[in-house]
C-alpha cells in the first residue's frame, strides 16, 4: 500500500509539476504578447500629429488595466502613467525610483519586481531622439492563476494518494483473499499431531483456490500435492510401524515358550550337580542367567508394543508416595553401597494411573542410577504434589550427585536401546530400554519425563496429571506410612 501510494503521489505530483512549468510558459508568453501590444501602441501614440513627442503621458489611451508607461533619458524617468480601471495616473515615485534601478542594456522582455506593485513584464524600445520608452504589463493576475494551479495540483495530489491507499488496500485484500485460504489450510495442516499414527493429513486446498492459471492457484495446488505426498509418506510409515508393533509382539510371544523351556530344563539339570562335571555345571548357570536376561528383555520389548498401541493399563487410583517407597526398598536391598533417600510430603499424593507401571517407572530411574553411578553415590527421590507445581501437576524427581551423563547423549536418553557406557552395561545386564520403557509409560499416563546432567547432580523428572479433588474415592484407604528401609 505504502509503495503504490509513492508511486501514484509520484507521478501525479510530476503531472502537476509539468502541467504548472507548462502555464508558467503559456503565461509568460501571454505577458510578452500583451507587453509587446503595450509597446507597440505606446511607441505608436508616442508622437503628436506635427511629430512632436506627447509629454503628458496620463492622455494616452489604449493601454489595458494594469499597465506601466513612461519615458525615460538615461537613468531618469521624464514622465510616466500607471493605468487601472478608472483610467490613467501618474505613477507613483517608489515605482518611478525602481524603474530608474533597472539596468536596461537588454533588449528582451523581463520579469521585474518594482516594489509595492509586484511582478511586471517589462519591455523597452529607444526612440529616434534618444530616449527611452518603456511599458510594463502586471503579472499580479497571472501569479494568482499560477498560484491557484499549484494549489489545485496539492489537493489533486493528495486526494490521488487516498484514493490509491484506499483501493490498493481493498484491492490487495481482494487479491490476497484466497491466498488467506491458502495459508489456513496450511495452518490446520500443521497443527496435526503427525507423530500419531491415526492421525492423517485430510484438509487440502479447494478447487476454487487451487487453479493453476493465477499465482494464487499455483501456491495452492503445490501445497495440496505436498500435502498429498506427506499423508501418503505417513500412511506408509503407520502401516510399517504397525507391521514392526505386530512382528514384535508375535515374537515376543512366540520366544517366551522356548525360553521358559530353556531354563526350565537347566534347572532340571543343575539339580544332578554333584554327578557333573565343574565345566557343564557352570555352562548350566550361564545358560539360566542369560535365559533369565533375555526372558526380560523379551518382556520389555513386549511391553513397549503395547504402550505404543495404548494397551496394557489398568487405571486405579495410586498413592504415589506408597509407591515410591515400595519401589526405593526393593532396589535398595540390590544395591547396599548406594544411599537411597525419600523426600516426600506428609501426607498422601494421589495420581490416576497403574500402579505396576507407575512402580516400574520409579524402579527403572532408581535402577539407571544404580547401574550408572559409582559406589557411594546418594540418590534422593522427591515427591512434589501439585500446590508446589506452577501448573498444578505431580512430580516425581530422581537426583543423584554421579558424574552424569554425556551432554551429546542427553537428546537421545529415553531413546531405545539406548546405552551410556555400552560395554558398563553389558556387564550388568542392560539392555537399554529401561528409559525408553519409562517414557512410554509415562506418556501413556498423559504425562512428562526429562532429565538434566550436570557433574555432581543428574535429575530426571516426571510430572503427572493430578487426580480432580471430586474424583477421588472417598472410600479409598488411608495411605500406609512411607518408610524407607535402610539396606542391610
């Protein structure tokens, strides 16, 4: 809008500006004709009928209103005469002082500023005796024509950049109308959450606004192609993870038998262990610890499926504090050169949720900080309700004082088959889904989960939606008191 009302104040200020230096030309060329008729006339009537000049000047006639006379030797006006609508008069002496000012060695007409009386076009002419006649037109009228023409062009001008504002803006809007369209089609289609598998890119341009023969319908008919192409790549990916999601649970299901058999049957073995020799009795105790190990990762990875497909929960209302408790006693007892603590307010915390789950949870984080700290280490598990969160949710926070984890594997922590130190791990029956196992039961919870590292101080953090005050079960038993059992 701003552009095109320069452009427009521009050209018709450029307009004005030629058509004002075009009537100045015409007005100056109408003041030389009529000051040269003056002239003519003057020099005409200069002389009587016996030859002689005519002295008084105020005789004259002939002269239109506004017109200057006089003769003048050398630098001195001999006699002038001013005429105006009630005829002629002498003129008067400041007017004669600025004529005997003028230089008039040149010959051509000049515009002349004679004091009080304003702009004259002045014209001289010498006689045979040596005297000088001069006439002199008032270009009073003239000025106020050119003045009332500049006026004319200002107003013209600014009405001209209004009304181009005005219709470039309606214009525009008009124009980019469909554009608008275009742009909240786009809008919709990014606010699809497209991490979701059941979630489709549906919304696409309409014909009307996708026709290729305008800008317009260009961008339009491009975004639905794009559009199209993304929903197919989203379709095809849906139907691959859920192919993956199915392959996994079968698999899972299907391993589950042979390993029970496996260990089953080194345990039946074993127990024939003074008949055997020392080698096949530890070939034994390998094979039931890596059944063991693998019947659990079999067991993760089964379980993650069935967070991804939204399954597996069975929602009661929990003591979060209760569960916390239980859950830093059963890892404690695994690891006594570790110092588990409990912060937790005094009374019950309630969430809505699994409680299995939401122990794994717990059990998982206390676990990662077992297997990835030193000895020594203390490891402090807060429980917030949701008065003490800004957004009135539940926290649950797992500090410990290790050395932390590697700024470049943070992005990546709750990723799957994800290790710190891979061969650490290994050597203590990681399988790197433990993080990616508490991610997803969080998220299917509807809540959050981070984690900040820093040396001397590692936090992961899960907050959980709170449980309506009205949806609390006025039967639900008092929670038991959260005690921490020191580890023997």
């Amino acid at each position: 809008m701003l552009w095109v009302s320069a452009l427009v104040t521009t050209l018709v200020m450029a307009v004005g500006a030629l058509s004002v230096y075009t009537m100045h030309l015409y007005v100056d060329a109408y003041s030389d004709s009529e000051v040269a008729h003056s002239l003519a006339a003057f020099e005409h009537s200069y002389l009587d009928r016996d030859g002689r000049p005519v002295t008084a000047l105020t005789d004259f006639t002939g002269q239109a209103p506004g017109t200057l006379i006089a003769v003048m030797s050398g630098d001195d006006v001999l006699s002038s005469a001013m005429f105006d609508d009630d005829g002629p008069q002498s003129a008067p002496p400041d007017l004669i002082a600025d004529l005997e000012s003028v230089d008039w060695t040149g010959s051509h007409p000049a515009t002349l500023d004679l004091g009080d009386e304003g702009g004259f076009r002045v014209a001289s002419t010498q006689t045979g005796d040596g005297l000088r006649l001069v006439s002199a037109v008032s270009m009073e009228s003239a000025n106020e024509a050119i003045a009332i023409k500049v006026v004319a062009v200002l107003g013209i001008t600014a009405i001209a950049a209004v009304l181009a504002a005005v219709g470039t803006v309606v214009l525009v809007r008009q124009a980019l109308r469909p554009m608008r369209r275009v742009a909240a089609t786009a809008a919709r289609a990014a606010r699809i959450p497209l991490a979701d598998e059941h979630h489709r890119i549906t919304t696409r341009v309409r014909r009307a606004d996708s026709d290729p023969d305008s800008e317009v319908g260009i961008v339009g008919e491009t975004l639905n192609r794009l559009l199209a192409n993304v929903d197919s790549a989203l379709a095809v990916r849906a139907e691959s993870d859920r192919r993956m999601r199915r392959f996994l649970t079968d698999a899972s299901h299907e391993l589950r038998t042979p390993l029970a058999a496996i260990r089953g049957y080194a345990e039946l073995t074993r127990q024939d262990g003074p008949s055997l020799p020392a080698t096949t009795e530890y070939a034994l105790a390998r094979i039931e610890s890596e059944s063991r190990r693998m019947t659990a990762l079999v067991g993760d990875m089964l379980l993650l499926t069935r967070m991804d497909e939204g399954q597996g929960l069975e929602i009661e209302t929990v003591d979060l504090c209760a569960l916390v408790v239980d859950a830093i006693n059963d890892v404690a007892v695994t690891a006594p050169d570790h110092d588990f603590q409990a912060d937790l307010p005094d009374g019950p915390v309630w969430v809505e949720g699994d409680r299995a789950r939401l122990h794994q949870v717990v059990s998982n984080l206390l676990t990662n900080a077992r297997n990835h700290t030193p000895a020594g280490v203390s490891v402090t598990t807060t429980v917030r309700p949701p008065s003490e969160d800004p957004d009135g949710w539940v926290a649950v926070s797992v500090v410990d004082d290790g050395p932390g984890v590697e700024p470049e594997l943070l992005p990546d922590l709750f990723g799957r088959f994800v290790r710190a130190n891979k061969a650490r791990s290994r050597e203590m029956n990681s399988s790197g889904l433990g993080l990616a196992i508490v991610a997803s039961i969080v998220e299917a919870h509807g809540g959050t989960v981070g984690a900040q590292s820093r040396p001397g101080r590692t936090e992961f953090l899960v907050r959980l939606p709170d449980v309506p005050s009205g949806r609390l079960d006025l039967h639900q038993p008092a929670a038991r008191a959260a005690q921490v059992t020191p580890a023997p």
